[in-house]
C-alpha cells in the first residue's frame, strides 16, 4: 500500500523537498492507521470446553471463527454460548458444552441419543419429537424415570422410562346374600331346614386402576352401584326337645333311650300296685329298669304309644323296657325290637 503510494506521489509531484517531506508524512499516516486497526482486532479471550477453561488472544471476529482457529469441531448436539454468529469482544468468555450419549429404555425399546443439557428432563424435553418418532412418548407430569429429571446427566447414562396409565374400570360383582337363623321351639334341636333360599344380588363398581408399561400396579374403588338386592337365606333350626314318631306325631321330651322291648300280658298288679293296661290312643303300662326310668314316669315309646313306667322285671335291667299287650298273640307278633323310648314327664311333673 506504501509503495503504490510513493508511486501515485512520483507522479503527481516533483522531486522537490517538499514534496519528499509530503511523501514521508502520507506513510507515516498508514502505518498508524495500519497498526491502530490490527490492535482494535487484537482480543484476549477465555475458552470453556465442559468446565475446562483456557485464555488465549485471538484476531478472529465471530464465535465460530474463533472455534474453528483453535481446532474446536462442534457437533449439531453441542451447546455453544454465545451462539456461532456471535462478535467477540475483549475479555469475553466462550461455553461449550459437548454432548454425551444416553441411552434410552422404554416399554422394550433401546435409543440412544446424544445430549448436551444438563438434566434428565431437559434431555426428554429435548428430544421428545425423536423419540416420539422411535414410538417412545413421555409425558414429564404423568410418566416416570429414572435416574429422576432433576438429575444432571453425568454422561454415558442408562434412563429408564415407564409409561403410567390411569383409567376407569367398571365391573359387576356379586352382593353376597346372609342366612338368617330363625329358631323354633317346637322343632328338636337336631332339626334344621330352608324356609326360603337366598339370591345374591348385584353391584357395579367403578375403579380407578393404575397401569405401568401396561402392567395393573394398584386399583382403588371411586364409586359403588347397587343394581340389585340380595334376598337373604332363611333356616329354621329347632331349639327344643320334640321327636318326630313314626306315626307323624310331634313328641316333646326331657330325655330321649334307644331301649330294646319286648311285651307281656295276662298280669293284674304292676310293682305300683296299678293294674297294668293296654289303651291304644291312650296311656298304657310298661316295665323298666327304675335305675334308667324312675317310676311313675310318662314315657313314649315309637311304635307304642304314650305308657306309664309303673312295673318292673327281674329280667329288665338297663335300657331294656317290657311293653304291656292285652293278649300272648300280640306279644308274639311284637316280638324284641329296638326302639325310641322318650321320657316326657318325671315323677311330679305330670
């Protein structure tokens, strides 16, 4: 620039003193000028490259210049403060964060991604759209991780993503009906039967189920229905003494023998001094051990009838009753047979 300088001034000028002293003054002025410029370009920068930082004087203009004259290559991931169109200024601080790789599990799916935010949930965040293309959704106020999406990312990371689902299930189930004991004296205590069976009834339940990766993990009832009634079972059950006699009649006793008996006939005193009977429909005459039937108890006997234990045996020991018949072919026809004998009434309570 100097030298076209002196050539323009030869020409334009003499070579008179003069005109030298002009030529000298003009080249000074450039060379100022010149090294007024390189100065102003002259900058003393500091470079961070994930936390490790480095001064150094550069005369680049941009933050990409400067990058690329140190030999810094920048993926699409890396994150640049300021931005590479950037001006630098003295004293000014460059950030570069470099990405690292993730890996990415959900629901069966492996992606690895790279990323340079500092968070799990700012990498989601930032990668949602991939990821949403890798048929992997997350959504950060309903769904799970882990590490946690506060955590900062350290590099070369394994996240685990879990998809949660609440939804509203509705069922039907059963109302289960009770059995219901009603008690009747009149019936034996051995004696039990339905008055009336029972039906289940009927409900709807609506639950609100939590479901992880499409696994159920817990379920919580939200409202119940009741679409019909349970009728419920009725039982009888029988509280007191009473028999049921062949004959269909209903006998409430104290105590209840299975006795073998045998029949006699042609007597006319009882041990009592009664005259014994035979009275069909009525009370007739027995004779029994007193040891296992008092005396003068009123006793009935299955097959027999209503009788009064007023006669004894020396061949009627223990639970062996003589029954008393009007004649020695109704003996024969009776023969030895076992049967229910039900003491009714003790001695004075008849």
């Amino acid at each position: 620039m100097i030298e076209k300088l002196k050539n323009f001034t030869r020409q334009s000028f003499s070579n008179s003193p003069k005109a030298k002293i002009i030529i000298g003054t003009v080249a000074m002025a450039v060379v100022i000028v010149t090294a007024v410029t390189v100065m102003s370009l002259r900058k003393t920068l500091v470079i961070s490259i994930d936390g490790k930082e480095e001064t150094f004087v550069t005369y680049k203009g941009t933050v990409k210049d400067v990058l690329q004259e140190k030999g810094v290559e920048i993926s699409s991931k890396d994150k640049v403060q300021p931005s590479l169109e950037s001006k630098v200024s003295e004293k000014e601080t460059i950030k570069l964060k470099t990405a690292v790789p993730i890996e990415i599990n959900a629901n069966g799916k492996k992606v690895e991604v790279k990323t340079a935010e500092n968070t799990i949930g700012d990498m989601l965040e930032a990668e949602k759209n991939a990821l949403k293309e890798q048929g992997i959704e997350f959504d950060q106020h309903v769904d799970e991780a882990s590490p946690a999406l506060d955590s900062q990312i350290q590099g070369d990371e394994s996240v685990q993503l879990v998809k949660v689902q609440t939804k509203s299930v509705v069922e039907k189930e059963a109302i289960n009906f009770d059995t219901i004991v009603e008690k009747d004296p009149n019936l034996d205590s051995s004696v039990q039967k339905v008055k009336s069976d029972g039906v289940n009834g009927e409900k709807e339940i609506t639950y609100q189920v939590v479901y992880k990766d499409g696994k159920e993990i817990s379920r919580n009832v939200k409202s119940t229905k009741t679409i019909s009634e349970p009728q419920n079972k009725v039982m009888i059950k029988g509280t007191g003494q009473v028999y049921a006699s062949r004959s269909g009649d209903s006998v409430n006793y104290k105590k209840k023998l299975s006795c073998e008996a045998t029949a006699y006939s042609g007597h006319s005193t009882t041990a009592t001094g009664r005259t014994p009977v035979r009275i069909s429909g009525g009370m007739s005459t027995i004779a029994v051990d007193p040891s296992v039937i008092p005396l003068g108890s009123k006793v009935y006997v299955d097959g027999y009838g209503y009788a009064i234990a007023a006669d004894t045996g020396s061949a009627i020991k223990g639970n062996i009753i003589d029954l008393y018949l009007n004649s020695a072919s109704e003996c024969d026809s009776w023969g030895r047979r076992q049967v229910n004998v039900l003491i009714v009434a003790y001695p004075g309570e008849w």
